[in-house]
C-alpha cells in the first residue's frame, strides 16, 4: 500500500512540476513590449514618393522627425470660361511630375499602455498618435508654373509593426497647401511602409 501511495505522490509532483516549468518557459519568453518611444531611421515607401526620414525621441511618448526624398505630385485644374453668348467652355490640364521634398514634424503617441492591456505590440513605435507634419515640395528649375508648394497638416495617425524592420503607417488631417499663386485647404492623408534601418 505504501508504494502505490508514493507512486500516486510521486507522478502528481511530476505533473505539478511539468506544469510549473511549462508555465515558466512560456513566461521567459513573453517579449516586454515598450511603453515609450524609439528613435528609428526609416526608408518610407509611399503611394506618391520614397525617401529617408529620422524619427528622434523627444520624450517618453513624443518624437519629432525630419526627412528628405522624392515626392509626385498629380496636378488636376479645371478652367470654365463664359463668352458673351453664355457659352461655356471648359479647358482641363492634368500633369503628374516627382519632386524632390524635404518633410518635417512631431508626433505626440498617446496609446502605448492600452494597446499593452490588449495584448497588442508596441514595437517600433506600434501606436496612435496626433501631430504637425510639413512638407515642403521643391520644383525643379524647368517649372515655372506651379512652383514650390508647402503642405501642412495636423494630423491623426497609427503606425504598426508588420514585420520585425517594417511598418505600416496611415495619416489623416485638414490640409493647408501653399503655393505661389495660392492656398488651398482641404483633407490630407498619408499611406504607406517603412523600412528600418
């Protein structure tokens, strides 16, 4: 009787410990997900352009970035004209030229801790934030008629990881366009992968 007993002890503490060591590997390898911001340097792959960027930690959840590269830039511009017969005409011009672009801003990130609760990653800057983005459009020496523009948006967005080096980033925000001739308002947005360095 006594060593059926031990036998019974003994494989409970064989599953106790096989059950406490499980528990524990799996503990060790939880990854810690960060609750602050982290510097990156960035290839940003856009619909409309490619270029560099440098996200800095400023805080513990806010960063300011800077970067340069080429932008396209799809121009649609409509002229109605009215004779004096009131007669209309409509002339349309539609062009599609690349840039080169230097872009600057801030991001303020305010959802680190909750997306933690949720279980979700917060790797490489994994979060929502709103912000200021400028972007500065540069023409070439050939255009004349369009010239410079500068865009500046406030901003709501998120970035995540989808890959250990890529993110994926969305943007949205009113929109103010300055040009030579004129400002425009109106939505912008931003879409795109990042590829860190």
């Amino acid at each position: 009787m006594k060593s059926k007993n031990a036998i019974k002890t003994f494989s409970a503490l064989l599953i106790c410990l096989a059950i406490f060591g499980k528990a524990k590997a799996q503990d060790s390898t939880k990854v810690e997900q960060p609750t602050e911001v982290k510097s990156l340097n960035k290839i940003r792959l856009t619909i409309l352009g490619l270029g560099y960027e440098r996200e800095q930690k400023v805080g513990k959840t806010t960063s300011v970035y800077f970067g340069a590269g080429a932008q396209g830039v799809f121009i649609y511009q409509t002229e109605i004209s009215i004779d004096n017969n009131y007669n209309f005409s409509f002339n349309t011009d539609t062009d599609f030229k690349v840039y080169p672009a230097l872009n600057a801003g801030f991001r303020h990130y305010y959802n680190f801790n909750r997306r933690i609760k949720k279980g979700k990653r917060t790797l490489n800057n994994s979060a929502g934030y709103v912000g200021l983005d400028v972007l500065a459009i540069i023409p070439t020496q050939s255009d004349t008629v369009y010239g410079y523009q500068i865009n500046i948006m406030p901003q709501w967005g998120f970035q995540t990881t989808v890959g250990r080096k890529v993110n994926f980033e969305l943007a949205l925000g009113p929109l103010a366009a300055i040009n030579k001739t004129d400002t425009y308002y109106g939505i912008g947005g931003k879409i795109g992968f990042s590829f860190l360095l």
